[in-house]
C-alpha cells in the first residue's frame, strides 16, 4: 500500500530551518554577548592591575626621593664637616708654623749668619741678618732651598755693607743681607701628625 503524504511539507520544513536559523543566532549572539562580556572584565582587571602598579611604582619613587633628598642632606653635611676639619687643621698648622719656622731657620743659618729680623706676610716671610762673608749668604740660600721641609723659593733682595761695632772698639766690615722665601703648605697627615699629642 502506497502512503502519500498530502501535509505541506515544505512550510514545515521552511519554518523548522527557520526556527533553526533564529536559534543558532540566538545562540551566537550569545555566545558573542559572553566573550563580550569576558573581554570587558578581563580588561576591567588588567587595568585596576596596572593602576595597582603604578601605583606602587609611585610610592617607591616618592620613598626613594626620600631617601635621595636625606643622601643629598647628609652629603651635605659630610662637606661641612669636612670644611671644618680643614679649617681646624689648617689652624693647627698655622699655630704651629712659627715653631717650625724658627726651627728650621736655626738649623739652616750656617756659622758666621746672624738675623736680626724676621717678619710674616700671609705665606711669604723676610728675612733680615748679618754675614761675614758673601759665601755664607749663599751657603743659607743653598741650605734653605735644598734642606729645609717647611720654606721654599728663597729670593735674595740685598747685600750691602754694614760696619757693626764691636767690644774691642774696631770696627768689622759685614754684610747686612735680606731675603724673602715662601712658607711650604706641609701635607695635610704630616700637619695633622705634627700637631697630634705623643702617647706614651
């Protein structure tokens, strides 16, 4: 027996490939509305990430700034320091420098040299006296420019003669000489040493 269906088959199947279509839309709308939606909040977190991040990032530059201005301060600081030691060395040094100014005139003047005078301008000291013969004045400029560890760049300025009396009532003819020399600045440990009190 032949079956033939008279229903109209083909409305059915239009409106059931409609049906479909709307659904499988539907669907992707969906499926296109939730990685809409992921996509905003995976932003939404990777941007209040980076904020966090840079915010921490802020604070440490503000700590650090911090710390360099302090850095800044104390080095600062240090430099004052340090210009007062050199002030207060310095001061030693120049406390001590008529000592070893004598000391070293004393030692260098050879015999027949006498000094009548001795005067101080900032680093720069004159030097008058008395001398037998030309050669001992030589001899002190050759002593105080090879020997002595606290003058420097002797410089002769005259030698004329000078009759000087005596206790036997003659007369001497003698030389009445005057030089100008320079006042080293000593190391700052050989100042700072000289003028350190001995243990003992």
């Amino acid at each position: 027996m032949i079956l033939i269906n008279l229903l109209p088959y083909r409305e059915e199947r239009r409106k059931r490939r409609k049906v479909a279509f709307f659904a499988g839309l539907g669907l992707a709308a969906l499926v296109g509305a939730g990685i809409v939606v992921a996509a905003y909040l995976l932003l939404q977190f990777l941007t209040q990430e980076q904020q966090s991040h840079n915010q921490y990032i802020q604070s440490e530059i503000t700590r650090l700034e911090a710390q360099i201005k302090d850095i800044a301060n104390l080095k600062a600081e240090i430099e004052a320091l340090k210009s007062r030691q050199r002030a207060v060395e310095d001061l030693q040094t120049d406390r001590n420098t008529p000592v070893q100014l004598l000391n070293d005139l004393a030692r260098l003047a050879p015999e027949g040299i006498y000094l009548t005078a001795i005067r101080q301008t900032d680093k720069v000291v004159t030097i008058s006296g008395i001398a037998q013969t030309n050669e001992r004045v030589s001899e002190f400029l050759r002593n105080v420019s090879r020997s002595s560890e606290w003058l420097e760049k002797p410089d002769l300025i005259e030698v004329k003669l000078a009759n000087v009396s005596t206790n036997t009532r003659d007369q001497r003819r003698l030389l009445d000489f005057s030089m100008k020399v320079s006042i080293k600045a000593p190391p700052r440990d050989a100042a700072s040493g000289a003028s350190a009190p001995k243990k003992g």
